[in-house]
C-alpha cells in the first residue's frame, strides 16, 4: 500500500516537472518569435520603403556590417580591438569604482561624524550631470584611456557607494549587539558582520553599475578619442552611416548581457546562504 | 566533560561572595525623536547570586530588555549602579552570554559558523573552534544540521542554535530575552527542559526574562515581578520547587500553583494597567 502511495506521489512530482519543462520551452519559443516578428517588420517595412532605410537602417546590413568590421576590419582598425579598448576602460573604471565606493560606503556607513562632515558634498557631487564630466576629463587627462576611465569610475562610483551605504545602515542593530556579545572587535563587526549583510545592496547595484561604466567608456570615446567603440559610432554618425551606429549598439548590447551573466553567476557564489530560486520553483 | 549535577546543584544566596550581577536603584531614559526624555527603567534594584536562575516578568513595554542592555554593557545607564562580579559594568562583558528576542542569527552563516563565531571572534583556531562548535551543536540536538543556513531551520531549531552559540564561550552571565516567546507551546516545553539541563552542567548565573508567569516559575530559583513602565520592581518571589525539575509536569504541583496564584495576583494589576494604556493610546 505504502509503496503504491509512493508510486502515486513520483508520478505526481514527474508529472509536475514535465509541467515545468514544456513551460520553459514554451517560454524559450515566443522569445524567439518575439524577435523575429520584430526584426522581420523592421527588415520588410525597411525594404518597401515605408520607413526610410537611410535613417532606420535595416537588419540585413546591421548584420552585414557586423560581420565586415568582424572579418575586414573597423575604419578605426581591428574590431577585437576596439572592443578590447572599450572594455579595458569600463573594467577598470569600474573596479576602481567597485573598490572606492564600497570602501566609502562602509566608512560613511559606520562613521557617524565622517557621514555627517562628507554627507551634503556628496549629495551636492551626485547631483551634477555626470556626463558632462566626459568633456573635463579629456581637458585634463587627454583623449587616451585615462578619461574615459575616469568618467566610468564617477559613474560607478556614486551608484555602489549610496548602496554600500545604505546597506550598511539597514544592518540590523541587534545582529551588530550580538556580534559584539560574542567578542568581534570593531574591525571584525565591520568586515565580517556589517560587510556580509551589506553585499546584498552591494551586489544589486553591480548590475546597474556595469552599464554604466560602459556608458561612461563609450560616451568619452564619443567626446574625443581615436579609438574604441564609442568612436565607431561617432564616425558612423559622422558619415550618416546608421546601420554602423546600430551595429556598435548591437556589439555594445551583448557585451552589456555578457557582464550581466557573469555578474548573476558571481552573485549566485558570494550569497549561497540566500534561500535559492530552487526553492520558490512551484512544482 | 561536564557533569550533570543538577540535584545537588549549590545556589548558595548570601554565601559571602558578591553577587554575580547587582542593580541599585538603575534607571534609563531615552530622548524621544520629538525631543522629550522617556524613562524606560526607573530606580530598579536587583541582585542576582552566582549560578542562580532569575526571571524578570513584567507587561510588554515595561524595561526588561533595557534592563539586559544595561547589565550586559551595550548601554549606559543614566543613573544609579550597575556591577557585574562585583565590578562597575563599563563595557560589554567578557564572559557573558546573550540570548536576544528578536531573531539575530547571522543569514550567511550555517550552523558551524554560527555556533563556533564566538570562539573565533576571541581569536581561537579554526579548526579548535569548530570541534568546540561540533559538541555543543551535538549537546542541542542539531547534529547533522552543521551546514544548514538559518533559513533552512525551524524557530525551534534557530533558537537551539543561537543558545549553543551563547553557550559556547562559557558565559558566566548569561541573559536570555523571551528566547522562547516566539515557538509553538510543545517545542517550547521541549526548550525549557534542555535549557535547564544545559544550565545544570555550567555554573551561570541567568537572567530569564519573560512575560510569560508559568515559564518564569518553571525555570527560576526567583521571580523578579516589574511594574507596568517606567519599570521598577515589584516584588521578588522565592521559588521553592525542588531541583532537577521537569517544566512539563511541574505545572501540575500544588506548590507552583500556589505560588502562580500569589504572584499573579501582583503581576495581574500591571498587565491591566500597561493593557488599558495601550489601549486609549491606540
Ligand atoms: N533605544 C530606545 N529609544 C527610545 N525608547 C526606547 C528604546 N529602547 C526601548 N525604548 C522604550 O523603552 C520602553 C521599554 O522597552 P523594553 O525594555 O524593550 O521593554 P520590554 O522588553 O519590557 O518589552 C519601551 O516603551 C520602549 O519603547
Ligand atoms: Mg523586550
């Protein structure tokens, strides 16, 4: 009887996960049909002419450009290179970013009279439209890659910080006391109590913050540089080559995915003790 | 390894050493957001002998967690006297133990890293602490469950954790803040009796508090009755139920209900007085 049960029960969870499967499949199809509908119209409507294919480009020869700058080369040489250009500077403004504003984050967060002193200058500096930055910084540092670096670090900077910031205030206060009751120090309530709660905010905002040192590399490149993604696009709008400033947006695009899945994937090593999504999964 | 000597466990009141905790006329006031001083604890004198087990019982609101807080050193108190072993309590204490009320158990830790965070924060090794941890997760039942994250557990085994996390630095103080307000009656039943047992084979000196008057009895040597806040004492009752005790059955002897009856009829004007100004406060 027991074991008829049971029988019940396997067929009843095979069953439910059978459910699960075709619904990802299902899922995984309209995907795909959703950008074929959508590329298709764009491709059609470009080729009868009901929108202009000198200011709306058309899919093909996105894809044809792309695959030219792949195999010929860019106007502004090799395509790995520029992307390799582009990518070393929003990494480093990033990692710079990353480090500085969980460092202030934390010690704004944990020094009360620091956070009182600095509090309104760094409100007042996030309040500026940092983009306009770009221009200063290739005044001051050149149109090598040191600006753009720059422009990308101000970017991170502000968003990692106010979160490393306010993670650490949303630390609960008896965590904190009981951590002291067991006899952590102040250095050790700091990086093993405040610091593990706040990498959840920490690493939310790592997501936002990878496109925005993107932003930062290609919109100094765009300001002034010789090189990298963001001059492709300048030069292209420059000849009103559309389909070469979409191409750069495409490249661009799936950089941007990329980072986000090594970000997710990074995410899901530090924060194991998080309930995973296994768990929520409804069989 | 400990003994179980709980039979003839000595609770030696005034046998000439100071006492293990001892309050005189403390008080704590707080500065509301608003800019006005509420006292929380007013003129409060209490002392706890060493390895006796004394429960604060009194309405919600009423000062015994800030009572807690100031034994325990996380905050000052604004007047009178606070001694820990005789000393002026300056600073948290190294040799105390602290079950707090709300859930506190660190989300990124298993168990092992929980219950063995204490030993490592006072700088033992790795791997020393973790064989400590290991007993002491064995001594609360959780074997088996060392690297299970806290919301992997029930209520009942979160709070076996955090107590094997207390207990491990061998506290001489230890306070517990309605450790067990939180669990369904049957596994709190359970807890009361492993706690008590835990506590036979050390020599600490608790404070219990609670708002729940039969847990108080079950547990204590003595009850210490609060008023509705500013909290002050009471009264302070002996209770005199023969030790080893089994908090399940104890309820049930006329002793206790006798002594039930006598301190309730104290606690209950305080309950109604803190329950009517919740009350017209909304
Ligand atoms: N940090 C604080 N600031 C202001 N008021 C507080 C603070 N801590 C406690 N109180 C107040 O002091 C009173 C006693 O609190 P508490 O000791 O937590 O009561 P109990 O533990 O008996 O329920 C409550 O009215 C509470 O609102
Ligand atoms: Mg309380």
């Amino acid at each position: 009887m027991a074991s008829l049960a049971h029988a019940a029960l396997d067929e009843g969870v095979a069953a439910a996960r059978i459910k699960v499967r075709r619904h990802k499949q299902l899922v995984m199809v309209l995907r795909i049909a959703f950008a074929v509908v959508m590329l298709g119209s764009w491709e059609i409507l470009s080729r009868t002419k009901t929108i202009d294919p000198f200011f709306f480009g058309r899919p093909s020869e996105i894809g044809h450009k792309i695959w030219v700058w792949a195999t010929v080369g860019t106007p502004d040489g090799p395509l790995w290179e520029q992307v390799r250009i582009t990518m070393e500077e929003a990494l480093l403004g990033f990692g710079i970013g990353v480090g500085a504003g969980i460092v202030f984050g934390l010690a704004l967060g944990r020094i009360r009279l620091l956070a009182e002193v600095l509090g309104p200058y760094i409100k007042a500096a996030n309040s500026i439209p940092r983009v306009v930055l770009g221009s200063i910084f290739i005044i001051w540092l050149g149109l090598g890659l040191p600006s753009k670096v720059a422009l990308a670090f101000v970017l991170v900077f502000f968003v990692v910080f106010f979160n490393a910031f306010q993670g650490v205030r949303e630390v609960n206060e008896d965590v904190i006391a009981n951590a002291r009751i067991l006899g952590a120090n102040r250095r050790q309530v700091t990086t093993q109590v405040v610091l593990p709660s706040a990498l959840t905010w920490i690493i939310a905002s790592l997501h936002t913050s990878f496109g925005f040192a993107l932003v930062g590399a290609v919109v100094g490149e765009f300001i002034g540089s010789i090189h990298g993604l963001g001059h492709l696009i300048a030069f292209a709008q420059g000849t009103f080559d559309t389909n070469g400033v979409f191409a750069a947006m495409f490249i661009l695009a799936v950089i941007a995915l990329g980072a986000e899945f090594l970000i997710t994937a990074l995410e899901n090593r530090l924060i194991t003790w998080r309930p995973s999504r296994r768990d929520e999964v409804a069989l | 390894m400990e003994t179980a000597i709980s039979s003839e466990r000595v609770t030696a009141p005034g046998s000439g050493a100071t006492p293990a905790i001892e309050l005189v006329g403390a008080a704590k006031r707080f500065r509301t957001p608003s800019g006005d001083v509420y006292t929380a604890l007013h003129d409060f004198s209490l002392s706890v002998h060493r390895g006796e087990f004394v429960s604060i019982v009194g309405p919600t609101g009423c000062g015994k967690s800030t009572t807690l807080s100031l034994i325990s050193g996380l905050a000052p108190a604004s007047a009178g006297e606070v001694r820990v072993m005789g000393e002026p309590v300056t600073a948290i204490g190294k040799q105390l133990g602290y079950v707090f009320q709300g859930d506190v158990l660190f989300p990124w830790k298993s168990v092992m890293g929980t219950v063995s965070a204490g030993l490592r924060f006072r700088g033992v090794a790795k791997r020393e602490a973790q064989e400590r941890a290991r007993e002491w997760i064995a001594k609360v039942g959780l074997s088996g469950f060392e690297d299970h994250y806290p919301h992997q557990l029930s209520g009942g085994m979160r709070k076996r954790t955090a107590l094997a996390q207390s207990l491990i630095t061998s506290p001489e103080i230890l306070l517990m803040d309605e450790p067990f307000s939180a669990l369904d009656v049957q596994t709190r039943t359970l807890m009361e009796d492993e706690l008590l047992e835990l506590w036979s084979s050390t020599s600490a000196s608790v404070v219990f508090v609670t708002h729940d008057l039969e847990e108080a009895i079950a547990l204590s040597d003595r009850v210490c009755v609060m008023t509705a806040g500013p909290g002050t004492v009471k009264g302070i009752y002996d209770i005199d139920l023969p030790r080893p005790r089994h908090v399940s059955e104890i309820r049930f002897d006329t002793r206790f209900v006798e002594l039930y009856r006598d301190i309730w009829e104290n606690l209950r004007d305080e309950v109604l007085l803190s329950y009517e100004r919740a009350k017209s406060n909304g």
